[in-house]
C-alpha cells in the first residue's frame, strides 16, 4: 500500500513539474485567447493520440473501451476545466480565479467522501488546509474585482478538474488518459466554432508548439494517471505546486517581481509539500524495516 502511495505521489509531482511552464508560454504568446484554445485542443489530441499508441500499440482501442463512460467523463471534464480557466482568466483578475481554484483539492476530497465514502487521514486533511492557505496568500495580492463570468467559469474549472481526478480514482484499473485526446477534440471543435481556427505567427507557433506538444500532453497524462495510486484530493494539492513554481519562471524570464504576499504563500505551500513527501517516505521506510524484521 506505501510502495502504491509514493508511486503515485511520485507520479503526480512530476506531472506538475511538467506543467510548470504553461503559465509563461500562455503569457509569452500574444495570440487571441480562443485562437490558443483551438491549436492547445488540437494539438493536444495528436499529442495524446501518438503517446497512447506507442504506451499500448493495438491495444489502444480496447483500453478505451474499458474506460466506458467514466472515461468519456473525463474526457468532457478535461475540457471543461481548460476552458473554464481560460475564460475565467480574460474575464476576471487572476487572482480572482487563483483563489477559486485552489479549493480543488478541498473539493475533491468533499466529492470522494460524498460518492464514494473515501476518507482521507487527518494528517492529509492538515496539509490541504495548509497548502490552500498558502496558494490562498499568494493570490491575494492579485485580488480584484471582475465580471460575474469569470468568477463562475473559475468555480467550473475547479469543480471540473476534482471531478475528472475523483472519476479517474474510482476506476484504478482502467487508464484514463487514453481518453484524454477526446477531450482535447471537444476543446478544439468549441474554438474552432468560435472563430478560432487561424494561423498564428511563426514566434507563437513555435511556443504553442513547444508547450502542446511536449509539456502538456506529457503533464496531463500523468497527473491523470495520479489517481490510480492516491486520492483525488491528494493529486489536486501535487497542482498548487504550479502556481509557485508557474510564478518563479514569469518572475525569472518576463521580470514580473512576485509580491511579498505571493513569497509568504509559497513558502508556506513548498513547506506543506515538502512536510508531506517527507512524512510518506518515512511511513513507508518505517514499514519496510519493520516487514524486513
């Protein structure tokens, strides 16, 4: 059971560092939002296509299969989280939306414990408190006021991700990211429909190619296949790790000096995180010594 944990933790911490750069291309880029969505969808669906063929070859069809429905679920959340983010963005300060999604985790473990009776250890529980207060901190130097949309497009976004993760959790036997690349085609057909299919410049495609090729898609597979291995809550709070490290290479690359607030809750998140990885490595070196004995 602690060899499955650290795996998975393993698993959805290197998901995150992949993620980490989406922050700086997205802002790096200067292409209208829905003209991003639609190469980030497509793009993304040929990513997701070619890593599940080479990972399954001409099992692929039938790994699909077994997802069933929980799969198409995931599919449609994966793009309704992408889309609720984007949209919150143009339509709300960012902190504004920062704060609302850092309630993921809290909302993953409401819906674990609601659908499926999945509890999670107090100790667990202290470290999302923890980690929420942090990112919570960090955004509040950007708080503002927005428009009604954004703010609900922000609230979809977090509900969307906890519930892909928590449906992804509660099939650990089948692979949900196969079903990923559907869920890109939906992202990119709804900006298509909106007028997003152009070509953007030679620098931006080099950009959105560079992040919907490499980073995401391989950052989404394994953040989706996180859950398999622990909690969806768990697996949420991996993703406030973004927001810090996300921050540090705007700071580092565009000059965009954090506030001392944002420094304050990083810490506080990267302490969390840290506390937690360190508390689950001991708990599994303790059990081992101990099986060994």
């Amino acid at each position: 059971m602690e060899t499955t944990r650290i795996k998975g933790l393993s698993i959805a911490a290197l998901g995150v560092l992949f993620i980490t750069p989406d922050a700086l291309l997205v802002k790096i880029t200067s292409v209208d939002p829905v003209v991003f969505l639609f190469w980030r969808g497509l793009l993304l669906a040929i990513s997701f296509l070619l890593i599940n063929s080479v990972r399954y070859r001409s099992r692929l069809v039938s790994e699909m299969r077994n997802c069933g429905w929980k799969g198409l679920f995931c599919a449609t959340a994966f793009a309704m989280s992408t889309l609720g983010f984007v949209v919150g963005m143009k339509n709300t300060a960012a902190g504004n939306v920062l704060v609302i999604l850092n309630t993921a985790p809290v909302i993953a473990a409401l819906i674990a414990w609601l659908f499926w009776k999945e509890t999670l250890p107090l100790r667990t529980w202290a470290i999302i408190v923890v980690c929420v207060i942090g990112a919570t901190i960090m955004a509040i130097g950007e708080w503002g006021r927005g428009e009604p949309l954004g703010l609900f497009m922000a609230f979809v976004a977090a509900t969307a991700l906890a519930s892909n993760l928590n449906v992804a959790r509660s099939r650990p036997d089948a692979d949900m990211s196969v079903m990923l690349m559907f869920g890109a085609l939906m992202l990119a057909g709804a900006a298509a429909a909106a007028g997003g299919a152009q070509i953007p410049s030679l620098r931006d495609s080099l950009f959105i190619a560079l992040l919907c090729l490499v980073f995401l898609p391989v950052a989404a597979t394994l953040i989706q296949i996180g859950p398999r291995y622990i909690p969806a809550a768990e697996v949420s709070m991996m993703l406030l790790l973004e927001t810090i490290i996300g921050a540090f290479l705007v700071w580092l690359f565009l000059g965009e000096v954090p506030t001392p607030l944002s420094l304050v809750g990083g810490l506080i998140v990267l302490s969390a995180l840290a506390a937690h990885g360190w508390i689950e490595v001991s708990r599994y070196r303790a059990l081992r010594t101990q099986s060994s004995e």
